[in-house]
C-alpha cells in the first residue's frame, strides 16, 4: 500500500504524463501542424506524432469537406425586390498550414465571405433571373470563393442556393401571372383549333363544289342524321338546281 502511494505512484505518472505530451495520434482525416518555440515547421500525420516536450505544440487539422449553411440573408435583386435567400456551400482545408499561418479562424472567416458574396451576387439579378437560372448563380457564388479562400488553403468544391423566400404580396403577383398565363394558353390553343376547322370545313366545301353527286350525297347524309334524332318536325333544303326549271318556266 504504501509502494501504490508511494515516490515510485509519482514517477509512474509522470512518465505517463510524458509520454501522453510526446506522442500524438492523429486519425487518417486530420493533418497536424508542428509549431515550435512558436513557428511552423510544418505539417505531420496521420498515425503516431513525436513531439519535444515543452518544445513543440500541435494543432490538429480536419481534411474531411464540411457542410456550412449559410443562414438567410436580406437581398434587393436587380428589379428591386426584397428576397430572403440561404445557401449551403461544401468546402475543406486542402493546405492546413497555410489554414493556421495565413488565416485566424479559417471557419468563421469562409462563412463570413460566403454570406456577402450571396448577398453580392444574387442582387446582380433580375427575380425571374434568380427563380429560373440557380445554377448559374451557384457558379458564380462559387467561384468567387474559391479564389479567395485559396489564398487560405481552402478549397470550395460547391455552391447551392437552398431556398428563396418572397414576399407575400409578390407570391400572390406572381401566382395571378401564372393563372394569366394559363388562361391566355388556353385561349390560343382553342384559337388554333377553330382555324384548323375552319381550314378543313374549305377544303370540304372546295371538295362538294367540284363534285355535284358528293354534294348529293352529303346532303342524304345529313337528312339521314336529321332523321335518326327523333325530330318532329323536319325542314328539307331544296337545293337551287331542282328549282331552276321552274323559275324557268315562270320567267
């Protein structure tokens, strides 16, 4: 008992404790940046670490892509239009020395930049732009960032638009210009398909003019569908050539 709590305990700790200060292990995701007696000597891992005691000191570094959600922001477009627009972006440390040295909170400072730029380029757009061509606003918000946060060993592999709120009454402008729409296509489909009739009904007419026995013959078709409705009463067209002797005659 007295050898547990004992000189031989505290030596035991502190090799312990030594051991723990000297060697790190660091996953297959995460890079550690070495600075010693505060400088960097650059980047170690994954696997076991040797450190100096006292000497060096480690910084661990996360390679794996991250999802940032950019939260909602105000944005006047082009047309002036109030908008409140989010985003999502994808991005992960390429370089984590340049991450630690260049940059104080690689982090916060990607998101910082990532919400003015969205606010910067979705107000360079007209609402219908922004409604209809979201990829090509990703692209734009996209490459932008990268260029900066290169310079902080950062590398932003993608950009998306999440949602786009209007305001209410522009939800309903918008929802009134849609029903105009519908209507005024359904308006010019029946347009097409009164011409069309139109068109077929000449070319019938040219066809029984040329044709005195198909008139003939369309005018017994007609009465026979007359006929089979069940009509009491029944008003027979004479046609002009069986009256024309008459009229002849009478003249």
């Amino acid at each position: 008992m007295e050898w547990i709590f004992g000189p031989n305990l505290i030596f035991v700790v502190i090799i312990l404790a030594l051991l723990f200060s000297i060697i790190k292990i660091l996953p297959e995701w995460e890079r550690g940046v070495v600075l010693r007696l505060g400088r960097s000597v650059g980047v170690r891992g994954p696997g076991p670490i040797f450190l100096i005691p006292g000497v060096e000191k480690l910084i661990r570094i996360d390679t794996r892509t991250v999802t940032m959600d950019i939260q909602p922001q105000d944005v006047i477009s082009r047309d002036n239009v109030t908008l409140k627009v989010n985003a999502v972006i994808y991005f992960r440390v390429v370089d984590p020395e340049i991450a630690i040295t260049k940059v104080e909170q690689f982090y916060f400072a990607t998101s910082q930049l990532a919400q003015t730029t969205l606010r910067s380029v979705v107000g360079q757009y007209q609402l219908d732009e922004i409604l209809a061509h979201r990829d090509k606003i990703n692209l734009a918000i996209q490459d932008i960032l990268d260029k900066t946060t290169g310079t902080w060993g950062v590398k932003v592999s993608n950009v998306e638009v999440k949602n786009i709120d209007l305001p209410k009454d522009m939800q309903a402008a918008m929802a009134r210009q849609a029903e105009a729409e519908r209507e005024r296509r359904a308006k010019v489909i029946s347009a097409d398909g009164e011409l069309e009739r139109a068109e077929k009904l000449k070319e019938a007419s040219n066809i029984l003019a040329g044709s005195p026995s198909a008139l003939q013959l369309a005018y017994l078709q007609a009465m026979g569908e007359i006929a089979g409705t069940g009509t009491q009463t029944i008003i027979l067209p004479i046609p002009l050539d069986m009256m024309k002797p008459f009229l002849e005659q009478r003249s």
